[in-house]
C-alpha cells in the first residue's frame, strides 16, 4: 500500500457486518489513552487483559473487562452513547479496537499497542472461533443491527475454500484478502508502516507466549506504568492463558449475551503451529504469493522470522 500521514482525517472508512470505523467520529480523545489494535484472533483480549491489569494494579479487575475496556467499532448502542460512557470513565482509558490504523483519527498524546500473530495460526483461530460461535445469538445481534446476512452465512461450505478465499478474496474493495473479515496483512502493515513513532508498539503473539513477564514489563515501559514488583507476580499470572481460561465468563466478550457455546473455550488453546494439519500446499502457495504483496522485512515480523 502506499503511505499516509498520521496527521490528516482518516483514509479509509472500514464498514463490516459487526463493526464500523465511522464511529470514532466525535470521540473526544484524552493524552494517556490506550489503544489495544489488532486483527482478529491475534491476541486482542490477552492485550486487553495486560494492559487492564498494569493500569488498575490489582489481579481482580474493578469489572467486566468488555466494560473496562470497550470496543466501539462494534456496531450495537448508539456512538453517541458508547462515546458518553466512555468520557464518564475516570480510569485511564483502555480502547479495543479492530480497525487498520488508516482508518483511525490518529492522536499523538495516546498509546498504541499492535499485536501480530503468524498467520496461519489466526486462521487456526478462526475456525475455532467460528465452531464455538452461537448462530443464534450472532443471527439476532446481526437482526438488531439491521444485517439480513452474517460471516457465518458468508462462508464457504468447506475449509479448504473458506482458506482459498481468505487468501485471495478481499472483503473491502481496497483489500486482495481477508474474506470474509478483512485483511490481516493490510491491517498490520498500516501500523509496520509507523513503527518508529515513540508512542506505536508492535508485539508480536509468540513473543508474548514465550515470556509473558518480559514482554508485560515492556509494555509497562512504554504505557509510562511503574511496576510495583511486590504485585507484579500476580499480575503476570492473572494474565496466563490458564487463568484466563478460568476466568473466562467475565473475560470472554459479549460473554454476557451468550456470544459462545462455551466461554471458556473462546481461550481455546492459544498454541503456535498449529496450523500444520489444517494448512494444504496448494494454500500455503497462495499465503507464498500473498506475502509477495507486501514489504518483504514486514512477511518476516509477522511470520517471526526477524533478520
């Protein structure tokens, strides 16, 4: 993609079934916010999770974490009244959301964190997700919010398809992939692109599981957050996959509208390389052809080859 500037109005406007960019229109945007950005199934309710724990200082969370830390995009209330909530918070505020930074109205006194994960694990992640999803309950959100139609419905009948086209289908018409969600590459190259701006920070999934201690004190360092190392133990173990796994009626979101089959099962296993038995050669060709699309030190960050 070509560049853009972070100081202009947003290039793009992202209008998915569930969720739509628009609505950042009028948000009043504080210094100190905290954007969590990430594509789906990359760790966006770990990083929610993190960031939470490092701002209340407490492994038991004042609420809800969907409450705490809200996903406005998400097309449900009304903006405005998303947006009123989100001004009476007090706290320091931490912001879910899945759209590409090109699509954001950028603010230079907030904090970004960017969380990548391997591909080929995201869509691993994806067909979990889809078995566990509630058809009913995502028929009647769909209903609520005016769509005769839901990603469920726009899949393909088998798995090797739905791989096919999410490699070389694009949902939006300024995307080659991602369909039918968005784009994976295009949503992590628009942060790869401002990755040396001071208040970006790019993560990556399998970093966070190999040392989740390190990689939390790093996101502390550049959230400006002073760890209390009597405290920080338990921090880091609250946001272990295993405790939030048990955690997961008040973790996993839209939990409270009965989104899952199975709450806990929304932190499925959260393993790397689990894609070997679902991913053909005739698809891990086409992720070949994809990756040729886009700048090629990018391919080896989000694949977790750094040179």
């Amino acid at each position: 993609m070509t560049g853009f500037s972070l100081t202009d109005a947003p290039t793009r406007r992202y209008q998915h079934l569930d969720w739509d960019s628009d609505r950042w229109r009028g948000f009043q945007p504080r210094d100190g916010d905290i954007y969590v950005c990430t594509c789906y199934k990359s760790g966006t309710t770990w990083t929610q999770m993190i960031a939470a724990l490092l701002v209340f200082q407490s492994p038991s969370l004042p609420g809800r974490l969907s409450e705490l830390s809200p996903w406005l995009d998400l097309v449900t209330d009304t903006a405005a009244a998303e947006q009123a909530r989100l001004a009476a918070q007090s706290h320091r505020r931490i912001l879910k959301t899945h759209t590409p930074l090109d699509g954001l109205r950028y603010h230079a006194g907030a904090k970004y964190l960017y969380v990548a994960r391997d591909p080929r694990d995201v869509f691993v992640s994806l067909m979990n997700h889809q078995a566990n999803l509630n058809k009913e309950t995502e028929r009647a959100m769909a209903a609520e919010m005016g769509q005769t139609q839901t990603v469920t419905d726009m899949l393909a009948p088998d798995v090797e398809t739905q791989l096919e086209e999410w490699l070389t289908r694009g949902f939006f018409d300024w995307e080659s992939d991602g369909y039918p969600w968005w784009s994976l590459f295009h949503h992590g190259e628009t942060f790869w692109q401002h990755r040396h701006r001071d208040n970006i920070l790019l993560l990556r999934y399998g970093d966070m599981k190999a040392d989740l201690a390190g990689e939390m004190r790093r996101i502390a360092g550049f959230l400006d957050i002073e760890i209390a190392e009597e405290t920080f133990d338990s921090l880091v173990e609250a946001a272990s996959f295993s405790s939030m796994k048990k955690n997961a009626d008040a973790l996993a979101p839209a939990a409270e509208v009965d989104m899952w089959n199975d709450n806990s099962r929304f932190f499925n296993k959260g393993e790397s390389g689990q894609w070997a038995e679902v991913w053909s050669a005739a698809n891990l060709r086409r992720l070949h052809a994809l990756s040729k699309r886009y700048p090629s030190d990018f391919i080896d960050w989000l694949m977790g080859s750094d040179r």
